[in-house]
C-alpha cells in the first residue's frame, strides 16, 4: 500500500473532507503557516481557498465558539489549535456549551464541531508548550476525544470525527509527524471508540495512546528478545475507550501496564486502571503498571526534559516488574 | 404566533408589538407569582421593564434568522415565535418542555422559529452567533444572526473577541446589548469607569449605535436598518439598547436593597414603561382604547392554558437521565 507520513495523512483527511463536503471549513490560528502545523495543513488555503480555509486573529475563545455556532446551524467545522495548551483560553465554549447542547436542548440541536490540537513536547519549550490535556477532557460527559498513533490512524480518525455529529477532539502528537506507514488513498473511517491490537501476546497486556503505542512498539522488541511475549494495545479513542477490547486482552494475560504520556494523577491511566480492577479484578494476575509523567510541569533545560519524559525503557520496567 | 409582523398597515404593527410586549409582561409576572408560591423551582431571570427590545428586534427579523440568548431570555424566545406552552413547561421541569425538561429557564430553545438557544454562561452565546452569522455567509444565505446580552457580557474577553472576528470576516451579525445597569447586584458605574460601552463597536470597526430600549418603534427601526446592512454585506453591528430592569438579577423580588440608587432609579424608569409608552401613543394616533384594553384578557387566558398544560404535563423518567448525551451520528 503506499506509504504517508503521519502529518501528509492529516493534511489529505482534511483535503478529501473538504472537496467532498461543502460543510466543512478548517478555521483556527496557524492555519496558512506552517510554522505550528507542519505539513499538516500545508497549501490547503491554495487549493480550497481562504474562505474556508482561514486564519485566526489570536481569540481561541471566540474562533472556537464560531465554529461551534456554525456546527449548531449544519456545518461541520475543524477548528485548529497549534498547541494543546493555547486551547485553555477556549475552555468555555469546548466545556460549557459544545459539550453539553445536545443534551440540554433534549436532542433538538447537536454540535458537530472537530476541535484540532498539537501535543507538541520537548524542545526546550516548557510548561505552556508541552501539555497533554486528554483526561481534562475526557472526564467531560458529551465530549469524544481521540489520539491517532498511525498515519492510517491519523486520516481515518479525522474523517469518523468530522462525520460523528458530537463534539470531537482530536488530537495529534508533533512527534508521530515523520512517521510513515500505510494509508489508503479516499475517504474512509477508523471508527470512534475502537481500539487496536498492534502485536498479539499471552503474557502481559501493554494499552498505550498516541505517542507512547509507537514507545510501546519498540518495548515489545524488546521484551520479545528477552522471551516475554506481550499483547499492545493502541487505545485511538481516549472517550469513550474500548472496554470490550481491553476487557478481552486482560482477561486473556491477567497482567495489564497502561502507558500514557500525560501526568499520573487523575489521568487516563488511572481511569483504565480503576475499570479493570472493579471491574474484572478476578483476572488480574499482579498489581497494574502505569508508566505517566510525573506530576510537575513540563520543564524547559534538555537535561530536565530527559527526566521528565517517559518513553520504550520505561514500559519494559513497568512490564518487568508486573511479572515479577 | 409568527414573529414576523404581517404589515397590514402601520397601526397593526404597532398593535402587534404592544400585544409581544404584553405578552412578555404577564408571562414573566405570572412566572414570578409561581416563583413565589414556590410552584416553580428554576432560577427564573424576569426581564420586566425591558420587553421592547425582544419585540422590537425580533419583528424585523425573519424566521431562518438565528437569534441566541442568555439567561434572561423569556422574551426573546417568545417575540422569535417560540412556543409559550412549551416554555411554561420548560420552567415547570416537564417532559413536554422546549428542552424536554433539562433546561428549565435558563436554557431554551425553539430550533424550528430559529433560535438556537439560550444559556447562563454570560455572554456566551456571542461568538456562537458569530458562527451563524460566518455559516449564513459561506452558504451565500441572507440570514442574520443576532445576539443578545446584558451590560455585564461586554466585561467579557469573548465579547470583545467576537465583535473583531465579525468585523474582520464582515459577518452578518446583530450584537444586542441591553444595557439595564446591572449585573446581578453590580451597578455599570462600579464595574466600568464610562457608560461608554457602543465604543467597543468603533474599537473593532462596525457601527455602534444607541438606542432607547425602552422605545420599541425605536428598536424596531434601529434593528431594520442594521439588517439591511448586514443582509447587504455590509457586516455586523453594535446595538447598545438602553433600558432598566425593574425587578431583581433573579426572581420576582424587586431588589431594592441593591446598588445606592435602586429606589430613585425605580421612580426614574418606571414612568418610561415601554408598554405604557406604545400604548399611549396608539390612542393619540386614534386607535381604539377597548380594542388595546381587550388584549390583556385574550393574553391572560392564553397563559393560564400554558400553565395548566405545564402542571398537567408528565416529568420526565429516570431512564431519561442517560438520554441525548450524544446527538445519533448524521452524515
């Protein structure tokens, strides 16, 4: 099949969407700069013009609103947000009023808005540059969030959330941008709330989002040379996660680490971790790992960095000392 | 009820907009009586005093155009066509409500008359007008948006935000400040230096323009004018309605130990009743005293029939909690 990188991905989910749905409309600041998206959005302003295809003035809280009004009325917007931290300033209209329409109004008026962010970690940038929101979100009733770790994820997962009528965030990781790997050329779907097993095992379960399945990947190398034989699970959908899936694979091994590159408490790890063990608490064979950053802010100093962020060396611990 | 005056000659029209702002009158003063009677629960937010800018604005709109409001809003969902069993229903927490019993005052809707809805946060609702108004222009449609919101709204950073991102795209967009004086207890003079709010319009571009809220053919006038220009693609536009709520932020009660000037202030509006005003008027033009004085009796059974529909309406089922927390997919 032929071959894109994560970042060409998004960029061709948005240029299909946009030639095959005259709702959709891309909005957000950065959008004609690569400067923040990358090649993620590259020349889509040329080709479908800046009426649909606009820049922002700095006013995340009025752009993300617009597209939000513009959803409740039957378009289907992508609103950008270069860094998951700048998206703070939009908290009311993603939190108070997309989330919750559609349930306030009794079903009468739904919010069919995509809210694009970048999880854009390290290189020196710090606190306001580096965060990976997905549990503030995900603790939130009438939200989705989603987190493609795979370039077929990444276009697949875009064209589900522009069709999905609810409010969806999604979100994508500047490390995966160069990674490469299959993607069909046309629309299709990766559907919301499936996950994915990437490697079949029988000893321990490895459930891993966005940048850390592609850690994840290189662990059960690892571990594989070492004779431990390990499923992964690629977990795509944040909200609502794939129980039945994540379910089966625990079942199965009886031993479950849950790699999330985003902080330990109250993260997505821990709601994972909560689930299985009230919910089939007689499977498990051992204690569950989380490998999560530490609960500080992101630092800037590289020497910091390397303590503060976790990645393949910490999953084989974590799976090590679950089957000790 | 259509909000659209049918222009039979002036004299209907002007009948017409008495009869809205009758109706907004009674509606919320029954409300506050069942308020206090302790029938009705929701936090209710009466807009008594200031009911000539939702019939002002509302007549010169058209059905598909969107109106979004805040939590004051009894009268814009009325004058936009809204339903009034449906709202009582709503107020009442039952199934048969406009938001199926989840949104009691504060958050109403009515989809089918164009608007969209309404809710508490304040201001909060001005950039998703803005969204309507930058939807309307990408599909080459005629249709405004407007939206409302009190004097406390423009404190907001979003305001100011959405009247930018409205001026630069030049969408057409209707803001609407009511300006009654107050945010819950807060008088404009303790939370702003100047009552200068319609220069926020000159600061992003678009006109602003001040209005005597309480002078509906002034509303009324001022609102068509700004419609053509947005109609026209001329963009958006500041309306500061100036008016006076009479009673408290919340609830029927008339606050009056609020603010200094509370009492005076009373006596000041009060004789500037924008219904007292119309309907003084319709009689020097020569229209008939008995036809004006029937109004209130039709109005008043009108709103006795929402109310018992209300109080004999089913409350929604437990098994309703989990329901609508995602709309179906529709591609």
């Amino acid at each position: 099949m032929r071959q894109c990188s994560y970042a060409q991905a998004i960029r061709e989910a948005h240029a299909e969407l946009l030639r095959h749905d005259p709702r959709v409309f891309v909005c957000g600041q950065g959008v004609w700069n690569p400067w923040y998206a990358g090649k993620s959005l590259l020349g889509l302003d040329k080709e479908f013009g800046r009426e649909r295809v606009f820049d922002c003035p700095v006013s995340e809280n009025a752009t993300t609103g617009a597209a939000i009004g513009a959803a409740i009325v039957g378009m289907r917007p992508i609103v950008f947000h270069a860094r998951m931290d700048f998206m703070l300033l939009a908290a009311d209209p993603i939190v108070n009023q997309a989330a919750n329409w559609s349930y306030l109004f009794g079903g009468q008026v739904s919010v069919p808005v995509v809210i694009r962010a970048v999880v854009n970690r390290g290189g020196e940038q710090g606190a306001q540059h580096s965060q990976s929101l997905q549990a503030l979100f995900a603790h939130i009733p009438g939200l989705k969030v989603v987190m493609p770790a795979t370039p077929y994820d990444a276009k697949g997962l875009l064209v589900a959330a522009v069709r999905d009528g609810n409010p969806v965030l999604y979100l994508d990781d500047r490390w995966l941008y160069e990674s490469e790997g299959d993607v069909p050329e046309g629309l299709y779907e990766v559907p919301i709330g499936s996950a994915a097993i990437r490697r079949s095992g029988k000893e321990v379960t490895i459930i891993a989002t966005s940048y850390m399945a592609s850690e994840a990947l290189k662990a059960a190398e690892t571990l594989a040379q070492r004779g431990i034989d390990v499923e992964l699970i690629d977990l795509r959908t944040i909200k609502p996660w794939d129980r039945d899936l994540v379910y089966s694979s625990v079942g199965k091994t009886g031993r479950l680490v849950i790699a999330d590159a985003a902080w330990m408490s109250g993260g997505i790890a821990a709601d994972i971790a909560a689930a299985v063990a009230g919910d089939i608490f007689h499977a498990l064979k051992a204690p569950i790992g989380r490998v999560c950053l530490p609960d500080v802010p992101a630092p800037t100093s590289a020497a910091l960095e390397r303590a503060y962020y976790v990645g393949a060396e910490d999953i084989v611990a974590s799976v090590e000392k679950v089957l000790l | 009820m259509d909000a659209t005056i049918q222009v039979g000659g002036a004299a209907a029209a002007s009948r017409s907009l008495l009869r809205m702002m009758l109706l907004i009158r009674l509606v919320e003063e029954r409300i506050g009586e069942l308020v206090s009677a302790g029938e009705i629960k929701t936090p209710c937010h009466l807009s008594i005093g200031q009911e000539a800018i939702a019939a002002g604005v509302c007549a010169a709109l058209s059905r598909q155009d969107t109106v979004w409001g805040g939590h004051r809003s009894h009268g814009h969902y009325l004058a936009k066509g809204g339903d009034l069993p449906e709202m009582m229903a709503e107020v009442f927490g039952r199934v048969t409500g406009c938001s199926k019993g989840r949104g009691g005052s504060m958050h109403l809707v009515a989809p089918a008359q164009g608007l969209y809805g309404t809710v508490p946060l304040v201001g909060a609702t001005i950039p998703l007008a803005v969204g309507a108004g930058l939807a309307s222009k990408l599909r080459h449609e005629p249709h405004v948006a407007v939206a409302f919101f009190g004097d406390g709204a423009t404190e907001e950073g979003h305001f100011h935000e959405s009247l930018n991102l409205a001026a630069l795209y030049r969408l057409p967009v209707l803001f609407v400040c009511e300006n009654n004086f107050y945010s819950t207890h807060m008088p404009l003079s303790a939370r702003r230096l100047k009552d200068n709010i319609v220069q926020a319009a000159d600061a992003a571009g678009m006109p602003g323009i001040r209005l005597d809220g309480n002078d509906v053919l002034a509303v009324l006038d001022g609102t068509r004018q700004a419609v053509a220009q947005a109609r026209a693609g001329a963009g958006p536009c500041l309306l500061e309605c100036r008016t006076y709520r009479w009673r408290g932020h919340v609830g029927p009660a008339w606050d009056l130990e609020v603010g200094e000037r509370r009492r005076s202030e009373l006596d000041e509006w009060m004789p500037k009743d924008p219904i007292l005003r119309l309907r003084r008027r319709l009689i020097e033009e020569g229209q008939s005293t008995n036809e004006l004085d029937a109004l209130e009796p039709a109005i008043r059974g009108e709103i006795e029939a929402a109310v018992t529909f209300a109080r004999e309406s089913p409350l929604p089922d437990d098994s309703d909690l989990f329901r609508h927390v995602y709309a179906p997919r529709r591609t």
